[in-house]
C-alpha cells in the first residue's frame, strides 16, 4: 500500500550480507559467489545468464548437507581482486571464468562489474551493482585527402580503452562532404578508425571537420 503518512523505515549499509548456502556447496573464503532463484549461494562459475552475489568472507562447507543448512557471510559492495584471465583492461567490463577468476572475454559468459583497476594484486572488479556498457569517447578534427571516384580514405583517431571488436558510434559534422559515406571501427588499442568512402563517379576532397567517436563495451 502506498504512504500516507511519514515513517521511519529501518535501513542497511548493504556492504556485507548473510545468505544460505546451496545444497552439496563448499565455500572457501575469498570466493565469488552466485545466487540461485531460491536465494541459496555456490562459488561462481561460467555461465550466460549467471547472478553473481559477492565475495566469501568465511569459508562454509554444505558438501553433505541440504540447501540452507549453513550460511555464509558476503562481502557485497567495494571492489575485489581477481586471478586475471585474457587481457582485462580498466574501464572494461570483468566477466566471470570461476571462483577466484575474471576475463575480458563475454563468451558463454556474465558480467560480474566494471573493472575499476588491473595491477599486481590482480583484476579489480565492483561489486554489488549491475554493470552497464563501458564508455569511452573523444572527438578529432580530420582532414581527410581527396578520395578518388569509388575508392577510400582512412584517419585515426586516440580514444583511451578501445579495443578491437568494440562497438564504435560516430557522430559526423554539421555539414559532411556530400557523395561520402562515413563509418568508423576500433581498429588496435586506443584506435577508432574513421573510413570515408567515394560512391560517386568522381573525386571528391572533402574540408576538414570535426568527428565525434564513442566506444562501448558491450
């Protein structure tokens, strides 16, 4: 029922939280854990669709007990460091392989957060909080040189976190060269490539403008 009146309703930090462990399950602390739909917890594994929970604060052995016959306690919110698998990058996002292991590949597998650092700990990724798509973006002044009746011209530009296979929008300027086509790709780290392509049957050579790129990770 809607509030009709002020009250005072009880409230939690979130940082930590109790769950119930899955039956045949054994916890080591320090894992990472998923959630099933019945609430009850098991270290993490790969998986599309997965929900993660957080990280094991105790160890908790249920190998030979039924579901909810221990609890775990979880450390829910902050960011935790993980083995490193692939080439995670800061800003991506960290994808579930086990345990104890996140990579950068999404294949046949769940995000776990946002990866907040890589160092020499390991992958720090957030927890607590569904990750949207990274985002990284920047814009460049480019002076394309003259593209030839049916052919192509390309020009870089420096966008921090790409990567190859990225997802790229491209916002083209108020006024783009008429009877060219522009797209753009990741093309190597850091790089978005913006491709002019001539569809006409004669040369055109556009005046430098201003292009907008952005990367998702999705």
């Amino acid at each position: 029922m809607a509030m009709a009146e002020n009250e005072s309703r009880p409230f939690r930090a979130g940082e930590t939280a109790v769950a119930p462990v899955a039956a045949g399950a054994r916890i080591f602390q320090g894992a990472l854990l998923e959630i099933d739909v019945e609430g009850h917890v098991a270290p993490a594994t790969k998986g599309v669709g997965k929900r993660y929970f957080g990280v094991a604060l105790e160890p908790a052995d249920n190998r030979d007990g039924a579901k909810g016959a221990l609890s775990a306690a979880v450390r829910r919110q902050g960011a935790a460091a993980f083995a490193k698998s692939g080439s995670p990058r800061r800003g991506g996002l960290a994808y579930v392989v086990d345990d104890a292991t996140v990579t950068d590949d999404p294949a046949g597998a769940t995000a776990l957060g946002r990866i907040a650092d890589v160092d020499d700990d390991g992958v720090w990724a957030d927890l607590g909080a569904a990750p949207g798509p990274a985002f990284s973006a920047a814009s460049k002044e480019l002076d394309f040189p003259e593209v030839a009746a049916g052919g192509q011209q390309e020009l870089t530009v420096a966008v921090a976190g790409a990567a190859e296979g990225d997802a790229v929008l491209l916002g083209l300027p108020k006024a783009p060269a008429a009877g060219l086509a522009f797209d753009a790709y990741a093309s190597a780290d850091d790089t978005v490539t913006v491709r002019a392509t001539n569809a006409t049957e004669s040369a055109v050579d556009p005046d430098a403008a201003t292009f907008r790129v952005a990367v998702l990770k999705i």
